[in-house]
C-alpha cells in the first residue's frame, strides 16, 4: 500500500503532466512561438553574420556561439514538444546552424594543424 493512502482509499487517475496530450478540457496551454527558438536563430544569424569578422581576432567566440545555438536549439525543442508551441521550424534552423558553424570551426581546426605539420616537417622540425 502506498505510505499516503488510507484503507478504504479508492485510486484515482494521476494527474495529467502539464502539456500533457491528455490534458482535461479547458486546461491552459501556453500558446504563442516559443521564445528560446527566437533567441537561438537571431544568435545564429548573428554568428554567422559577425562571426566570420570577429573569428579572425578571437576565434573561440564563434564556436562558443555555435555551442550556445546548438544548446538552446535543443532546449527550445524539448519546450515546443512538451508545451504544444509554435518555433520548431526556428529551433531546427538554428540547430542546422549551429551544427554547420561548430563543422566548419572543426574543419578549421583539421586544417590549421595539417598546414601546420606540413610546414614544419618542410622545413626540417
């Protein structure tokens, strides 16, 4: 038995998550585009946008952002699944995005070594 029913205790049915698909007639539903999927493609768009200019001074901070757009693509996501909102097409956007920008850095880093390597097994280190 249960530590919080009593004898005679009849079950009821557990109470629905909220966003729940189950949820009783009448239960609000946050409505409206989900605000994290907003914030995720506007930091995207800049990234890559401003990205490019400032990578050549600081180049950690585009792929910083990159990482920033991916975490809150899939935030944003997981809110829209269970609340029923609008902005999955924002949040998939600034996923691609993101995954795009942190491949690129990635490629970068592939690049940079092997050009690295190259030069200096060519002159004699």
């Amino acid at each position: 038995m249960h530590p919080s029913r009593r004898p005679g205790d009849q079950p009821g049915p557990p109470h629905p998550r909220p966003g729940h698909p189950y949820d009783a007639p009448g239960t609000p539903r946050p409505t409206g585009t989900n605000g994290l999927s907003v914030i995720a493609l506007v930091i995207a768009v800049a990234n890559v946008v401003f990205g490019s200019f400032l990578g050549m001074f600081v180049p950690l901070v585009p792929a910083a952002a990159a990482v920033v757009v991916v975490a809150l693509g899939h935030v944003s996501l997981t809110h829209i699944t269970r609340n029923g909102q609008q902005g999955r097409e924002m949040a998939v956007s600034a996923l691609a995005i993101g995954y795009l920008c942190l491949a690129g850095f990635a490629a970068f880093l592939v690049l940079t070594f092997t050009f690295t390597a190259v030069g200096m097994a060519l002159l004699g280190f």
